[in-house]
C-alpha cells in the first residue's frame, strides 16, 4: 500500500513537473522573441562609455525547486555518475527566466543594451520549513543597462 | 549643457565607470545587506509547491524586494560619504538559519562630474 502511494506521489510529480516544463519552455521562447531588441552581452567593453547617455543597474531574480520525480532520478544518478538531465534543464530555464526579468527591468528606462551581465546563484533549500530535499534555488542575473546616443 | 541633470539621484552601475562622467573621488566600498524572512502562510504554499517543482513565486517576491532594500541601504551609506554613485556593484545571498537569508549589495562607492 506505501509503494502505490509512493508510486503515484512520484508519478503526480513527473506528470505534473513535465507540464510545467513544457508551458514554461514555451512562454520562454515567446517572451525571448520579444525581447531580442535588448541584447544581453557578458562584456563591458563592447560599447564606447562616451556615446552613452544613461546607464543604471538592473536585475531580474527567479526562485525555482525541483520535484520528487526529479529529486529521485538525481539521487540515482549519483549513484552511477554522469549527467543529471533533469537538474540541468530547471537550471537553464531558472537562468533564462532571470535574464528575461532582468530585459523587462531594462526596457521600462528604454534601454538598448545590457552590459556586464553577471550570474549569481544560491540554494535556498533551508528556507522552506515543508521542503522535502527537492533543491530550491535562487538564481539571479544582473547587469547593467545602458541607454546609447542615437546616430 | 545640464539639461540632463535628474537631482541628486544615485547612479549605480555593475561597471567599473560612469558612462559620459569623469570619477572625480573614491570613497571605498559600500554595502547595504538585510536579512528577510517570509511568514509561515507562504513558506507552507512553497512547500507543497516544492513537490510538483517549478517556480515558487512567493520567494522570488520576497528576494526582489529584499534586493532592493538592499541596493537602497547600499545606496544611503554612499550618500552619507559624500558620494554621487556607486560602481562595480556586485550581490552575494546566504541562508542564515531556517527560512531567513541574507541578501547583500556592496560596491565602491565615487564621485563623479
């Protein structure tokens, strides 16, 4: 009786985290579609400081947790090694989801560009009192947004 | 040639200058931090959202608003060293004990013209 109850809380967890996943995957793609007039770049030397007439820090922050499903199929994998898929894809969506919060930040001052773009990340899990162990993180881009003089 | 000029407001950035503007004074480093807790209510939704996975909304509220608060007291203790912005910002998080973390801002603090 524990193992079908076991099985259909892991099973809700797949079935349920997949959905997620998907609508997520797709609200991503549409809103990053949206947004490519604001390019995010990693470097800060790519604009010249003299031609810019406004620049201000921006940020944009995502919590994300993982479920059963993927807390299992994590702790197995650990067993053998390599790759842990699951994990992988919450952190690439969290990541991308957090740079397209920190556009929406820049595009309310009309930016035109995002420089320095830096990546900050911490576990969460303690946090939570009713966490069970899933890894809850929190994943934060910043940058700094810069309004460039029109030619 | 000040028709630009927006009050005193600060300017911070994550680069290591002020665009169009000469750093006239450094002042050294600059930090805001705050310590934030979320009531029982919240942390008990992201509990059980904490089985299904995906975003738990209530703590990214609560982290963005922290941050803010954070890069305002940063802000503040620039403002009382005579400064007008605050450069190379960088944020560090950490868990203090159960359901509080720590969000800090820090950066250097300079005087520009």
């Amino acid at each position: 009786m524990d193992l079908i109850i076991f099985l259909v809380f892991v099973g809700g967890a797949y079935l349920i985290g997949q959905h997620i996943e998907k609508s997520h995957y797709k609200e991503i793609e549409k809103k990053e579609s949206a947004c490519l007039h604001i390019p995010s770049v990693t470097s800060k030397k790519i604009v010249n400081l003299d031609e810019v007439l406004d620049a201000k820090l921006v940020f944009g922050n995502v919590v994300i947790s993982g479920d059963y499903f993927k807390m299992i199929v994590a702790s197995l994998l650990n067993f053998f090694g390599g790759r842990v898929t699951p994990y992988e894809k919450l952190l690439d969506r969290a990541r991308r989801e957090a740079i397209l919060r920190m556009k929406q930040d820049a595009s309310s001052m009309d930016a035109d560009m995002i420089i320095n773009t830096r990546f900050e990340m911490s576990k969460l899990d303690s946090m939570a009192r009713g966490g069970g162990g899933t890894g809850m993180f929190e994943i934060i881009a910043y940058g700094t947004a810069v309004k460039l003089a029109k030619k | 040639m000040d028709q630009k000029k927006k009050g005193d407001k600060m300017i911070v950035t994550n680069i290591d200058a002020v665009p169009g503007k000469n750093i006239v004074e450094h002042y050294g480093i600059v930090q805001g931090s705050t310590v934030r807790a979320k009531h029982v209510g919240v942390d008990c939704i992201a509990g059980c959202q904490n089985t299904f996975g995906g975003e738990l909304k209530g703590y990214s509220t609560l982290l963005e608003e922290s941050r803010k608060e954070a890069i305002t007291r940063m802000e503040q203790q620039a403002g009382h060293l005579g400064a007008n912005a605050v450069i190379n910002v960088r944020f560090g998080t950490s868990t203090i004990t159960q359901g509080a973390s720590e969000i800090l801002a820090y950066g250097t603090a300079v005087k520009v013209e």
